[in-house]
C-alpha cells in the first residue's frame, strides 16, 4: 500500500461509501443503501486507501471484512459523516427562518413590563425558535451585539451607534408617581415645569432611564445643580421609596400597573399634552443576515403590542 499523501484529503464520497461497506460488509447492499452504483463503491474506497496510505478492507470472493486498520477508521469516518450532517442541518435551520437560536438583549426597565408580550407571541407563531433572553444594561447590550454574544436588543433608542440598524416598535409616556397624600396625586394636567423642584428619586448610574428621566427634568427647566436623590437599582425599589414618602418618581406607561397597581401608598399622576415620552425600539446588526427575519420580528412584535398603552410605529 502507498504512503498516504499529505496533500491529498478523501472526499465525502470515499468516506461515505467506506463507512457503508463497513456497516452492511457487503458491496452489493452498501451500494445499495447509499444509491451508488458497486463498480463506483468499489472504486471509491480503492482510492480512500490510497489516499490514507492504509488498507482498510480484506476482500475475499464470499464476504468482506474490516481489517485492524479499518475497525479503527470506520468509527473516524462516521465521526465525520455525522459532523457534516449536523453542519448541513444547522444549515437548514438557517436558511428557514424562526427557527434555531435568538439571543436577545432587554434592559430592566423593559424586561419585566414587555418579555410577556413577547414570551407569547414566540411560543404562538415561532415555536421552532430557541429564544434565549439576556437582561443587562443598555452599554452592555451594545457590546454584546457588536460581539455577536447578543443577536437582537430590545431598549430604549435613539442610541446613536454606528453599525447599529433601530426597528421602533412604539412610543410610551413617563407618568409622575407620588406618595398618596402628595399635592400632585390624581392631577391628569401637570405641566412638566412642576418638575423643577420635586423631591425626585431616579435609578442608579448606567440606566439609560435614569438619562432619559433627567433629560426630560433639563427640558422642564430644573437645574443640572437640583437634588436628585439616587438611592434605587431597579424600578420596585424605587417606587417602594417613593410610597415611604422620600419623594416622586417618572415611570414608563408599560410599568406603571406592576409597579404601582398593588400598593395603596402610591398615587399617580399624569402629564398635560405633550407628555415626555420614550421610544422602544428592536436594535441589531447594520447588514445582519437575518435582518429581513427580525423586521418580519418587529412587525409582529408592534402588533402584539397593541392593547399596551403605548403609541405604535
């Protein structure tokens, strides 16, 4: 037998056809159950061995064996084989949509309010899709998607980053929360301006909320030098500290009645048109290769979302 040769590699037929004749050690019924002619089967293990430099098969004119080499190889090629046919249904599962992995991204001021609503509606019309959910903050998210750890983010936009392509699904007011007993409790006609000199509590640092609520405080005309007492980490907690009376908060419409709809310590209030609002948005990759899949997403996604009371895209 040749020495193998090291810039010869066998092909997925000669694999194919060995591992046959070593599963049935016979060439008429391999050729068979692969559909290849026995001359063609024959021909092609010939050239596996003398591609490997080893000989594979003891012929003899009643049956065929596997010799020491063989026995050994024959585990390798179906090793392979089974690799390649992983490869072509991944493959598969790639070129047909919903289905496979989805890793999305969701901030915490989202997560708990919105992951139902999206929960239902993969389990309703994608139930081939492996949704896995990641709750982390937005600047996290964004590194993760330009890894590709994260395939698809759910946050508040604008985020104004490059290679980052952003699916609005809908726009939400921010609602003034106070204790029960609080001078603004009820009102539906707050002018923002109230905003200038309320005891306001917001999320810690890094909670694009946090950003947004004091944007909406810089309109409202209350100085970058007010106080603002930073004591909470999520929503729940900051609203318990706003039912202890240590002052008011803004809430996104879609959190308002799990946060507040329990607790007779809270009231709410609403702000005079045109309230300041937040834009939720699907984010993901300029260019990604499902992207036509995640804006059939988003399109299914905003329509789930209409009983919320939010403004739709």
């Amino acid at each position: 037998m040749a020495t193998v040769s090291r810039s010869k590699q066998p092909s997925l037929a000669q694999l194919r056809a060995f591992a046959a004749v070593a599963e049935h050690l016979h060439f008429r019924d391999a050729a068979a159950a692969i559909g290849m002619s026995q001359p063609a089967l024959s021909g092609a293990v010939s050239a596996l061995e003398e591609t490997l430099g080893v000989q594979l098969l003891e012929r003899t004119t009643r049956k065929v064996l596997l010799s020491p080499a063989g026995e050994r190889l024959a585990v390798r090629a179906k090793t392979v084989l089974d690799a390649v046919g992983e490869l072509m249904e991944e493959a598969e599962a790639v070129r047909a949509p919903f289905t496979g992995v989805l890793r999305l991204g969701v901030i915490p001021t989202v997560a708990p309010y919105l992951l139902p609503t999206v929960l239902r509606l993969v389990r309703r019309e994608y139930p081939e899709l492996d949704l896995q959910v990641h709750e982390e903050q937005t600047s996290s998210l964004i590194e993760g998607l330009a890894a590709g750890r994260l395939d698809l983010l759910l946050l508040a936009v604008p985020l104004g980053v490059p290679g980052v392509a952003e699916l609005p699904l809908f726009d939400e007011d921010f609602v003034l929360v106070t204790p029960r007993d609080h001078w603004l409790a009820g009102r539906e006609d707050v002018p923002r301006e109230a905003l200038r000199e309320l005891d306001l509590l917001l999320l810690d640092e890094g909670h694009c909320l946090r950003d947004q609520a004091l944007d909406v405080c810089r309109e409202a005309g209350r100085s970058d030098g007010a106080a603002v007492t930073t004591t909470a980490a999520g929503l729940s907690t900051l609203v318990q500290l706003v039912a202890g009376g240590l002052g008011v908060t803004l809430l996104p419409r879609t959190a308002l009645r799990v946060e507040t709809g329990r607790n007779e310590q809270l009231a709410t209030a609403y702000f005079a048109d045109p309230a300041p609002s937040r834009r939720i948005a699907l984010a993901m990759r300029v260019g990604a290769a499902r992207g036509e899949e995640f804006e059939t997403f988003a399109a299914a996604l905003r329509e789930s979302m209409r009983p919320l009371p939010v403004w739709l895209h």
